[in-house]
C-alpha cells in the first residue's frame, strides 16, 4: 500500500485511506459542478429571459407572474363596459336615422314607379281602359278603370306599404286612357319619424321625387 505524507504527521496506512476517500470525493464534485452550475444557470433563466407586460422573467418565475397580471382589474372592467355604452348611446341613434331613410327612400321609389306603371298602361290603352293607383290604410293599389270605385277588382295589384311610413295628400290618382294625364295634380306625401319624402303628380304627367 503507497503512503502518503501528510504535513506535520507521519503518513499511516489509514491517513492514506482517508486522504485518498477525500481526493475521490472532491474529484466527484468537480467533475459534477459543471452539470449544477448549468443547472443553476437554465434555473436563474440566464439561457432565456422572457417578457411579460414589460417586465423580464425567468423560465421559473414566468408561469407565477404572468398569471397573476393576466386579466383584467376591476376598473379595467368598469372603464370597457363605460366606454362601450357611451359608443353605443353615440351610435344607436345614427343606425335609426340610416334605417329610416333607407325604408323611407326604397318605399318612395316603389309608389313612384307604380305611378309610372299606371301611367303608361293608360297611354298604351291596355285593356282600352284608363289606370290608376289607390292609396288605403298601409297598402295602396295599381287598377283598372276611370275611378277606384269603378274598377275591375280582377286586375288590382295590391302592394303592402311600410307600417312605420305615413302617406299624406292624394290619395288617388287616375291616368286618363291614350294620353295618359292625370285627372289631378298635387303632391303625394311620405313621412317617417322626422324624415319626409314627397312624389309630385303634375298635369304634364311628369312624376317627380
């Protein structure tokens, strides 16, 4: 067995064992610090540094503390919804607005062209008869014939008028057979909320809007 000195003691078998167990223990850590200096390195998140709301996190502290700032606070929360209600008050009154002309516009161009219709079916002397259109309670009807009393009902074609748009003024106008005049002018109203539209029947047989 090899002796080893130790300073101040003469070398032994059994310093010699020790010495020896002693050498072999710290060669082992050596050999084993890299892997736990590594290990502390990936640990302290020095091999990657993550963000989160501005702020640097390690791979082992990310998970806790982004989760806790995820999310919304409380006056987060009540600021979204004020700010949500406040567009939809300024919002909902312009979508109305947008709706009404559009009904108002689409119903003003139908009656007109009905008028039309009328018109030139009487100057074509279709059926060799005059025409005419009717307007009633929420409808108003294209006939056949000198007056609305005196019709062919068989020929009426009836079309339904909006429930939120009121009519006012003529209610019927009657397009004389050949020429195609009406057997009266004036001004066919239409209204609805603050909106208004208005059809002019002339003499002339022109029918403006």
């Amino acid at each position: 067995m090899k002796l080893t000195h130790v300073k101040g003691q003469a070398p032994t078998p059994m310093h010699a064992q020790s010495l020896s167990e002693t050498t072999e223990t710290s060669s082992d850590s050596a050999s084993a610090s890299p892997k736990r200096a590594r290990y502390k390195t990936l640990a302290s998140g020095q091999q990657g540094v993550h963000w989160c709301r501005g702020q640097a996190h390690t791979p082992m502290h990310i998970g806790v503390s982004c989760r806790r700032q995820v999310g919304f606070s409380i006056i987060e929360l009540i600021l979204v919804i004020a700010l949500t209600f406040t567009l939809g008050l300024l919002i909902f009154p312009i979508s109305i607005s947008l709706l009404r002309s559009q009904t108002l516009e689409e119903t003003t161009e139908l009656l007109a062209g009905v008028l039309r219709r009328a018109e030139l079916q009487a100057m074509y002397e279709k059926h060799d008869s005059a025409f005419g259109v009717k307007v009633l309670e929420g409808s108003y009807v294209l006939f056949e014939g000198g007056s609305y009393a005196d019709r062919n009902a068989d020929e009426d074609e009836v079309f339904s008028l909006a429930s939120s748009v009121a009519l006012g003024g003529l209610d019927e106008v009657v397009f004389l057979k050949r020429t195609g005049t009406p057997d009266t002018d004036g001004l066919i109203t239409l209204g609805l909320g603050n909106q208004q539209n208005v059809i002019d029947v002339n003499y002339a047989g022109t029918i403006t809007y």
